[in-house]
C-alpha cells in the first residue's frame, strides 16, 4: 500500500484490559478519582501511516460508525501533535480495526497514542514519551499508559502511573454485540463512588478489588449478564473498564484455548447472546508499540551507518 513515492510504516496499537476498577472519591471537579491495574495485550488494532508534505491529516478507511474524521482520534492525536510542534508535515493514516469498539479494550485510546509515538518519530518531532504522554491525557485518561508501554498501576483520573511486573497470562475475552455508554455508567446513581482506597500490596496478593461498574453493568445489560454465565463456566470472569468487554485469566495459552473452543461450542449450541465474539490474546511483559518503536530506531541507525 504505497502512493506518491512514500512508504507506509505499520505500527501496533495494543488492547489493554482492567485486571480491576475501583472509585475510591470524587475531586472537587466532579472527576471520578480511579484505581486501576492495566495489562497491555499483545493483540490489538494495527495503525499504517506515511508521511504526507503538504500538512494535511488524512484518514483513510471506514470510520467506526458515527464517527466523523475530524473527531476519530488518531486524526485528533495527529493535528495535536502537529500544532504542538509548528509542522509542516501531514500524515495519512489508516487504522485496521480488530478491537471493538465499546467493550473497554482501550481501541480509540490505543490508536491515539500509536499516532503520537509513531509520528513522533516519522516527523523527527523528537517529544520524548513524557511529553506526549502529557499530550495524550487531553485526549483521554487512557492514552497515556498506551504512550509509556508499560503494564502499570494507575491513580488519579488514570494519569498517575506507577509501573508493575505482571505474570504470564493469557486471557479469553469476550464482547457482546452491545456498545455501552461509559458517561452513563459514570452518572448512574447505584455505582460506588466510596470505596476504601486500595494498595498495590493489595493487588499483588491477590484480594479481590473488582471492577466498580460490573454490578451496574450486570444489572442494567442483560447480554453482559449472559456473557458472565457463559465464561463462568470455564473459570472466573471479570469485566475490563467502562464497556461490555470481559476477560478469564490462565496460566497458559493450552487453557485458554480450550476455554475458548468451549464457548464457541456454547455458542453454536445457542448457550451464549447472539453475535458474541470471543478470542484469547497474550498479555504482553512490554508494549508491541515500545518493541516497533526499537525497531525502527535500530533500522534508523543502521541506515546511517
């Protein structure tokens, strides 16, 4: 895929999950104050971008619906970017999506961050990942545990991150055919907004910290309610963030899979809500995007040698 003399460059943009989701106050802003483990996936969306010289930002490719190109937000990450460092340079960007949307994998926020880093180094901008990471948190709380790639405990609005080691996992996840309005799950009178403040201690000796809108969800979603039936029967299931996406966690990708090829027979077997979709991903030690990121410096390097 190639125009105009230019190559297009591929780039990751990993899915995350929630491996918890507490709210332990609110600021005197109205922001709900969160606590938070993220695992980077290593699985995701994949971003194709080039370097254009007449300064335009085109998306190229079908737009999640209801989306215009002027508010997706890898076009937004890409016209931030250029504005915060007078560029002359455009982009065309193309976004294979696989994450769905609404289902509290991160896809949007993913994209946005690819963009940052991976212009970043196109356009020879040379921010560094503190800077766009400060950049990205105007474009959501979670651009920027996607900037800085790594598996992370997170405070605050999700900005304050403190990076974690995590074990091997693999995960089956699950994404009914709903997309879930994460401003109304944020507004909804039932969610605690009260919950005794967590510790990272806490989470590495395994106390269950749950996710604060999964009983929410559970109540208000009759699909999410029947995805948590199903994988209840392969294991424990939890939900990831704010949307209708769930996950299962296993030590090894043998089980998973065969926890997967359980549901798909659920599924044919009309055991599961229609249009599920359900696929098991790797949770990654160090972020695709940050391992692309050393290959193209090391490329960069060897061509001026």
């Amino acid at each position: 895929m190639s125009a105009g003399g230019e190559a297009w460059s591929h780039w990751p943009a990993p899915a995350k999950l929630n491996l918890f989701l507490r709210i332990p106050g609110r600021r005197e802003d109205g922001y709900h104050l969160l606590q938070t483990v993220f695992r980077i996936l290593d699985w995701g969306d994949e971003l194709r971008l080039r370097v254009r010289g007449d300064g335009r930002i085109v998306r190229h490719g079908d737009l999640p619906a209801g989306i215009d190109a002027t508010a997706d937000l890898a076009v937004r990450a890409a016209d931030l970017l250029r504005k915060e460092t007078n560029l002359r340079l455009g982009a065309d960007i193309f976004v294979e999506k696989r994450i769905p949307a609404g289902g509290g994998f991160g896809g949007g926020s993913s994209d946005a961050a690819t963009t940052l880093v991976a212009l970043d180094a196109l356009w020879g901008t040379g921010l560094g990942i503190e800077r766009l990471a400060a950049l990205g948190l105007g474009l959501g709380a979670d651009v920027p545990v996607f900037v800085r790639g790594d598996n992370a405990w997170a405070e605050g609005v999700g900005e304050r991150l403190t990076p974690v080691t995590l074990p091997p996992a693999w995960y089956l996840l699950a994404a009914p055919a709903i997309h879930v309005s994460t401003a109304e799950l944020f507004q909804a009178p039932e969610l605690t907004r009260d919950a005794a403040p967590a510790t990272i201690a806490d989470f590495a000796s395994g106390a269950p910290l749950g996710n604060a809108f999964e009983p929410v969800l559970r109540r208000r979603e009759p699909a999410v309610e029947a995805v948590f039936e199903v994988l209840a029967r392969v294991g424990t299931p939890r939900l990831t963030g704010t949307g209708s996406g769930c996950f299962v966690e296993f030590g090894d990708r043998a089980s998973a899979q065969a926890a997967l090829s359980q549901v798909q027979r659920e599924s044919l077997q009309g055991r599961a809500p229609a249009g599920l979709q359900a696929w098991i991903a790797e949770g990654a030690t160090r972020s695709p995007l940050h391992v692309a990121l050393d290959a193209y410096r090391l490329q960069g390097r060897r061509q001026e040698a």
